[in-house]
C-alpha cells in the first residue's frame, strides 16, 4: 500500500481533496466470482480481507445494497471487550479482541482501538451474583475481569455518581482491555485492505434473489445491476439477514429491533472509560472528538426502521443524569437508530446452512461490532473450507432444533 511522508500528508491536509486517492475501487460487477459476501458493513468486509489474506481466495465481490458502512457498521457505540460467560462465546469474543489488539497493523489503517476498559455497574444483589459469575468464569478462561467496591469504581471513573439515586452503584465488573475504536475507520480500513488484495467492492448494489440450481446449490445472485453467478455465497447483513436468507427459501431464527443512541455536544475530556448499566438501561463513553456517546436497550417491537420511539431515549437520557449528574447540562447533537437480529439465545449464528454453498453470519444483536474481525476470520475460514472454524463450531443453526443453546442473554448486558 502506499505510503506517505509527514510533510506530504500535511500538503494532502491542507490542499483540499483535488489530488486524494480512492481508497478503494469502484468496479462494475463482473460476471462470476468464486465467492460473493452480501453485506458491505464491518464482517462482511472482514470475511472478505481474510479469505484473500488467509486463504488465497481473491476473486470476492461484496456487494452493498448502499455505501460501505452505512448500516450497522455506522450505527452503533463502538465499544469491544470479550467478558462474556459461557466458554463458546468467551472463545469467540476474546479470537476478536486478541485481533482488535493489532488489527491498525494488520489494516495499515488506524482504526483508533482504546483499551480504555470497560465497567459494567452493579446495582442489587442479582447483578453483583451475576457479574461475579462472569468474573470467575473469565478467568478460567483466561479472559481479563475483575470485581470492583463501588468505591472502586469511583476511583476508576470518578465523574460517577455512587450516592443516593434510585439504583445505588453497589460494585461493577471491570474488563481494563476493553474500549473503543472508531467504527467508520474499521469499515474503511477493511475495504481497502481487501481492494489491495483484489477484491472487488461493489457499492449501490443490492441482492435481489438467490438464484439455485436443480441440485438445490447456490448458482449466484440477482441483484439490481444484474445476475452474478458464484459457487459460494456468504451471507452478512445484520438485521436485514432473515429477509435475505428467505430467497434462498432458509427460514432463520431471527427478529429484528431498532436499536437507539445518541450523541452530546462535544466538550474536553471528562470521562476515562466506558460505563454500562443493565438495571438502568444506559451505557456512556467519550468519543475523540469530546462528544459523550450514549446507548440504550432495543426498542419493544420488531421493525426494520432506523429510527426508535421517543420514550426509550428519553429514559436512558434520565439514567445517564442520575448515573453522572455533571452532564445533565449537556444538549443532545443527535440521534439514531440500527437494526439488530436477535436470536433466541442472544448468541450469532456463523455456520453452513442447509443450501449447499450458502453461508450466514447474522444473529448479533446489539453486540456485534465488538466481535467484528473475530467473527470475519472464522466466517472466511468456514467459506474457505466448507467447514466451521473451532472457534464458530458451536454456532449453528441447528443447535436451535437440537437444544444446544449459548444463553448470553445476561452477558449482553444493556444493548450489547
């Protein structure tokens, strides 16, 4: 990739974007690839750099029905940490973490990963049980956690409020390894890293159906610039994926919510870490650009709106005020919403899928970009290979039917 000199990027800075490259290409679609990822967001990008970094495998076309990163990829709170409870998704979580750690050099693109840690608030007796739990399930499996006094938590974070509120802060869960990264650095910076690597990235294109043969295997894709033939087609669209995995006529087990945040005006550095409540339903974090970046917990009905009801904003708005009473004078900027598939048991699905050369990578829910080059590696390991990955094995859709379920409905925390 090229590379620039000090005085050459602050030329590049200071000369408007007349002579800036594209970070990527914008091909016409050709008319077969060896594999077809459907979805431009963060994992679909990610499946699609591995399979050429990793495997060999360059003749990949994703296909994005808008612009890279104009999903969920853009949409959420960028917060990562891997301390999740039961040992598969542990795996999974602590895979992406570990790649997180050094993902700006493997990309050459300076994704902003802040360890900063992540605080996860206890506020009664269950959730002092539960993060506990959490906490000695981690360290067996050698995941950073440890318990905090909520006079702990005070020092870690001292903006926090731990006095007389209607849910007192009784301790927290702390993960110091977690933190933040800058999500439209990570879409951009896999899309260029995969551009290098020969994949083509076809933006404004969407799939309109799955096309089978006679022997019930994938052929290719209609999409609105034309059929696309391919053997293999990975499927990642977070909460559009059940609408897709449909025309393959592959029925998921997914539902789809909006999931709501919202962002302050921008002020000087004023909060350390990330903080999240699950009694309250809130979480907070500061951006680089000094805006307190707040989220809460999905809305109560299914749509495939990005937009939420008024009401859930408002209540997370009240308990970030009584979790950290400085900001109550800080304006709103704006807000938004994503949608997120949610399965039964809060655990992603990334695995084959009855239709030979069909794969799905879906079932995220609200925590899905912490997990962003984990679940991309084992997703191009199971395109690849035509097998599952160690780490995704046990992440099937079968385990619906066969009652072998991951429940990480506590660990998700809040919006997570």
């Amino acid at each position: 990739m090229q590379r620039y000199s000090a005085f050459s990027l602050f030329r590049k800075a200071l000369g408007g974007h007349a002579d800036w490259q594209r970070q990527w290409r914008s091909p016409e679609p050709k008319a077969e690839y060896d594999v077809i990822i459907v979805g431009g967001g963060g994992h679909g990008l990610a499946a699609a750099h591995y399979l050429a970094k990793e495997h060999g495998i360059t003749n990949v076309a994703v296909l994005e029905k808008g612009w890279i990163g104009g999903g969920n990829t853009g949409r959420n709170t960028t917060i990562i940490r891997s301390n999740y409870l039961f040992d598969e998704s542990a795996a999974l979580y602590e895979h992406a973490l570990k790649l997180w750690e050094g993902l700006s050099q493997d990309l050459n693109y300076n994704v902003m990963y802040s360890p900063r840690g992540v605080l996860m608030l206890a506020h009664n007796i269950h959730d002092i049980q539960s993060f506990k739990r959490h906490v000695h399930a981690n360290r067996l499996n050698g995941i950073d956690n440890e318990w905090l006094s909520a006079e702990e938590c005070k020092e870690f974070c001292p903006p926090l409020n731990i006095g007389a509120m209607r849910y007192p802060i009784l301790g927290g869960a702390l993960q110091r390894r977690g933190g933040t990264a800058r999500h439209d650095a990570v879409a951009w910076g896999y899309a260029r890293a995969a551009d290098a690597r020969g994949v083509d990235i076809i933006e404004n294109c969407e799939v309109t159906a799955i096309r089978r043969g006679v022997n019930g295997a994938v052929e290719g894709v209609e999409t609105s610039r034309g059929f696309i033939r391919a053997k293999k087609v990975g499927v990642s669209a977070a909460g559009h994926t059940s609408v897709i995995m449909d025309m393959a006529g592959v029925r998921m087990p997914l539902e789809s919510y909006p999931l709501q945040a919202l962002v302050s005006e921008p002020v000087k550095p004023a909060f350390p870490c990330v903080v999240m409540s699950n009694t309250i339903h809130a979480y907070i974090s500061q951006s680089d650009k000094g805006e307190m970046v707040i989220g809460a917990g999905t809305d109560a009905y299914t749509s495939y709106s990005q937009r939420g009801a008024l009401h859930i904003a408002s209540h997370t708005l009240d308990a970030i005020c009584e979790l950290v009473p400085m900001f109550r004078r800080l304006r709103m900027l704006r807000n938004w919403g994503g949608i997120v598939d949610v399965t039964p048991d809060r655990s992603p699905i990334i695995a084959k899928t009855p239709v030979p050369g069909l794969y799905v990578n879906c079932g995220w829910g609200t925590g899905g970009f912490k997990a962003t080059p984990g679940s991309g590696n084992v997703f191009a390991w199971t395109i690849a290979k035509d097998e599952p990955h160690k780490i995704n094995a046990p992440f099937t859709i079968e385990r619906f039917r066969d009652g072998i379920l991951i429940d990480e409905a506590a660990a998700a925390a809040v919006a997570h």
